[in-house]
C-alpha cells in the first residue's frame, strides 16, 4: 500500500487545536483516492505547525513545490498528444483489459486537468480545510491578516 502526505490548511489558536481540527474535519472518512488516513509528524516531530514559523513556510512552499513539479511533468506528457485522433479512434468495444498509448495520455490529460481545476487528488500536496479546496487564495488573505493562527497539519493518505 502507498501513501501520500499532504498539507491540510486550517485556522486555529494552537498546533494542538489545528491538529484536532483537521482530524475532526476529515473524521473517519479520507477523500475517494484514499483507503484511510492518520496525522504524521512532518515538521521537526510534530504533526502541525504555524505558517509563521519559518518550517511552516519551508514546508508550505517544498509542498507546492511537488504540485507544481507534477503540473509540468503532466504537461510535458500531453502536449503533443492528438486528442482529436483519440476521439476518431476510440472504440467502446475494444478488450477490457488493453491499454494503448491514448489510453495512458488520457489518463495523464486528466491529472492535469485536475490539478489546474484545484481538484483534490494525490497530487494537489497543500489543501485548505477551511473552505474544502486546493486553491490557495484565501489562505493566503488568512496569512496576510494572522499568519499565526494559519496551521499547516501533515496528513498521511493511504491507498
């Protein structure tokens, strides 16, 4: 089984209080990708620091990092694709089990497309808890009003 750790954004007085937030938020349930999930220590042993800590930045920005590394590469790999000639070709009745070079580029098309529609999957790296989305903009006017009480919590999804 494979895992992925994430960022969670919310607000909060306290690491500790960020940290039970953000299992509160997520209770049992993860998100569709993932089978289960549990809080790690990601920043120096603990699960959750403030952004105005200097680690909480580092690591805000590594993260996003990740995200954007992924925005390319999935680009780099669809650039050239045809999509007009998948359409022209694609066949409802082909084999289940075969999978053709179009197969992967649309696989790839759609990571891509997820990613620039802040769609939360295993790529997005850094998600706003507060407002339930990958788009950062309001955690960014939250940073501008208290950085202090900005809590980046590390997530580890399996699947």
């Amino acid at each position: 089984m494979a895992r992925v750790i994430q960022l969670m954004l919310v607000e909060a007085e306290t690491a500790e209080d960020a940290a039970s937030s953000v299992s509160s938020l997520l209770g049992d349930g993860s998100p569709s990708w993932s089978d289960y999930h549990d809080l790690v220590e990601e920043f120096d042993g603990k699960s959750a620091v403030s952004y105005a800590e200097t680690i909480g930045k580092l690591k805000f920005k590594e993260f996003l990092d990740y995200r954007e590394a992924d925005l390319k590469r999935y680009y780099d790999r669809v650039k050239n694709f045809d999509l007009a000639k998948a359409v022209e070709n694609y066949d409802p009745f082909r084999p289940g089990y075969s999978f053709t070079e179009d197969d992967f580029r649309t696989y790839e098309l759609r990571k891509l497309a997820n990613l620039l529609e802040d769609t939360w999957t295993m790529d997005t790296g850094v998600y706003d808890l507060e407002i339930w989305s990958a788009n950062l903009k309001a955690f960014r006017e939250r940073c501008e009003l208290a950085p202090e009480m900005q809590f980046l919590v590390a997530v580890s999804f399996h699947h």
